[in-house]
C-alpha cells in the first residue's frame, strides 16, 4: 500500500523547559487527541535542560507509551533549539511534522484540524491563535508591532499571530534541515521557504501550569534574531540617516559660506561642537550596528553544533535513529530502547 497524505505517519515535536507541573496533564490530552486521529504518529519530547524533574517525568511516560521519543538536551538550549532538535530527529517515514508547547497554550485537538489542511494539499500549515489572551496588553502590542515590522523589513510574508505551534510536511522539514543558522528564527524561516500553506485558528488557553520561560529578556533575544538575522533594515538605516546629516551639513555650509561673504563672523564653539556632537554620535551608532552583524558572522562562523544531546532515548514504535541530529553526545544507550536487545 502506498503511503499518502491521508495515511501518513505524524510526528509531534514538543519542547519543554521546566514544565513538570504541567506535562503530564499535556501529554494525557496529546494523546488523547493523537489516538483519535486513528493514524500512525510519533511523539518527540524534547527536554530543554530542564531543572525541575521534568526530563523524569517525560521518561516516566515514555516507560508506558511506545510512540514517545524523548531526547533530552544537556543544558537549556532555547525554545527554537530545542525544535530544532525535535525536528532533525525525524526521519522519512513520516509525512509531517507538528510542533506545539508543552504548556497547554496550543490545544492539541487543533492538530486534526491541522491534519485537514495537510490532507488538501497544504505543506505548511499555521495554527493562530484568535487572541492572545493569557499575554498581558504590553506584550500583546509589541509582539503585534514587531509582527508588522518584520513584514515590512523582511519582505517574508510571516503569518501575524503564528507563533511556533504549526504542522510542516516532509518536503518543508527536509528544506529546514538544510537552513544550520545560528540565530534561528523559525517564524521566519518557515514562510521564507515559500511551499504552500493554510492557517487554522485556536483560542489560546492560560499556562495551564508553571511559568513562562519567555522572559522579557528572551523575548527580546528572539526578536532581534528576527530582525537581524532576516533583514538588512538596520544597514540600510545607516544610509538614511547618513542622508539626513549630509541634507543638514550641506544646507549649513550654505549659511556658513553666506555669513562668510557677508562679512559677519561665524556664531561661535556651540555649533561647532553640536555638529561635532551629532556627527560622533551618528558614528557611533553606526559602528554599533556593524557589530551586531559582525558579531552573528563571528558566532556562525565557529559552526557550532545548535544544539548537544546528552539522552536520546528511541520510541521503540518510530524506526527512526539518531542519524539526522546534529551531535549526538553520551547517548545513554540503556534508555536507548531501540538499539536491539541481547
Ligand atoms: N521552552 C523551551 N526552552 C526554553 C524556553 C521555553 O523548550 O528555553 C518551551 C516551553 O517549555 C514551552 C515552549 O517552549 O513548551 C514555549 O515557552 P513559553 O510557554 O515560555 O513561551 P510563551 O508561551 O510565553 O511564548
Ligand atoms: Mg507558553
């Protein structure tokens, strides 16, 4: 029988970061939603280095569950590392890939809506929520102005409200494998593939438990590997503003040659040091913005690994292995409940 769109296997790619209290309750509700579906599917659990107990737990689960996978990851790697993980774990026997939090903020009953779009045709498949009300109003706000700003700079067309929970088919994940930048942005990086895609729609529920990992200062730090990593806006910025101060230094040449001619002495220190003021400053920023982009040439240029595992331990249900990680360090292979038995 030949396998289709309709018979596929799914992989479920989920990252967690001390989540303890609340990923036994996900899980129940994963594979509840999973089961339903009456399809072959792998889960992947990927422990973010957490330090609460979680990686426990999620190996408690894959004691009882064949189709669980978890690998763990030997320190806190980030959110996007750890899907990448997730993601360069699954090999070709499935046909897409899906990836949501731990954290009950993505409703796993989505997924088969999600499946219903990958079945008519859609390789890329984006889950938005309707609003994000467990956000507060300011992190609502400026996640949407910078949504709009990354369109803008980017010219790649990110979906507005996708976050990281979305289904990716085979062709997309094999495209992905390829993309090893440092600075990940996956929002960003999925649209920029092109492939065609849907949008299906959730209500985002509260943390269901623990607390959020994204900090401000996180949040941040993904923003600006958006930014920086996507755009050249901060470049051109320079060039601009370099415009704008030549307009003014050349309009007050004018003035300075006009008094000069008139025979007026030239107003004193201030100006002088104004411009000189502006200009440096200008400089400086300038050189600022350079060092963002050298610094990012600096980091891929030592083409370290995105992530090292410390456990990978292989649902016996996924015939998958361990090939397609980046680095593959320690792996217990007791837990390695692939490797065959004597
Ligand atoms: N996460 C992770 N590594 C991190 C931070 C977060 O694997 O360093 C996981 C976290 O457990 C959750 C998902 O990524 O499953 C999203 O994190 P969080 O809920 O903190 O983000 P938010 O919902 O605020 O965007
Ligand atoms: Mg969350």
């Amino acid at each position: 029988m030949t396998v289709t769109r309709r018979t596929a296997s799914i992989a479920v790619v989920v990252p967690f970061y001390n989540e303890a209290p609340g990923a036994a309750v996900f899980y129940e509700r994963l594979h509840e939603a999973m089961d339903r579906l009456g399809r072959p599917y792998t889960l992947v659990f990927v422990d973010d280095g957490s330090r609460d107990g979680t990686l426990a737990i999620l190996n408690a689960i894959a004691d009882r569950d064949p189709h669980v996978t978890v690998l763990s990851l030997a320190r806190n790697w980030g959110h996007q590392a750890a899907l990448t993980a997730g993601v360069d774990y699954v090999d070709g026997t499935v046909g897409a890939v899906v990836t949501i939090d731990g954290d009950l903020q993505h409703p796993p009953q989505t997924i088969a809506e999600m499946i219903g779009e990958y079945e008519r045709g859609a390789d890329v498949v984006y889950a938005v929520r309707k609003e994000h009300q467990g956000a507060g109003f300011l992190k609502r706000h400026t996640s949407n102005a910078f949504n709009r700003l990354m369109a803008w700079s980017t010219h790649v067309d990110s979906v507005s409200g996708a976050a990281d929970f979305r289904l990716i088919s085979r062709d997309v994940v094999d495209a992905l494998k390829e993309m090893r930048e440092v600075h990940r942005y996956l929002r960003g990086m999925v649209p920029w593939l092109g492939f065609r895609s849907a949008v299906v729609y959730y209500e985002q529920a509260p943390r269901h438990a623990g607390t959020p990992a994204y900090t401000w200062k996180r949040s941040m730090r993904l923003a600006h590997h958006g930014l920086f990593s996507f755009s050249t806006l901060p470049l051109n910025l320079i060039t601009w503003v370099g415009f704008f101060f030549a307009t003014i230094a050349a309009a007050y040449l004018a003035y300075v040659a006009y008094v000069a001619v008139n025979g007026r002495t030239v107003a004193g220190w201030s100006s002088v040091i104004g411009v000189l003021l502006i200009v440096s400053a200008f400089q400086f920023l300038a050189m600022s913005i350079l060092a963002q982009y050298l610094g990012m040439v600096f980091e891929q240029g030592k083409r370290r690994p995105l992530y090292v595992l410390k456990q990978a331990r292989i649902a016996p249900r996924a015939r998958a292995s361990t090939r397609g990680l980046s680095t593959v360090v320690g792996i217990d292979r007791a837990a390695d409940t692939s490797a065959p038995r004597r």
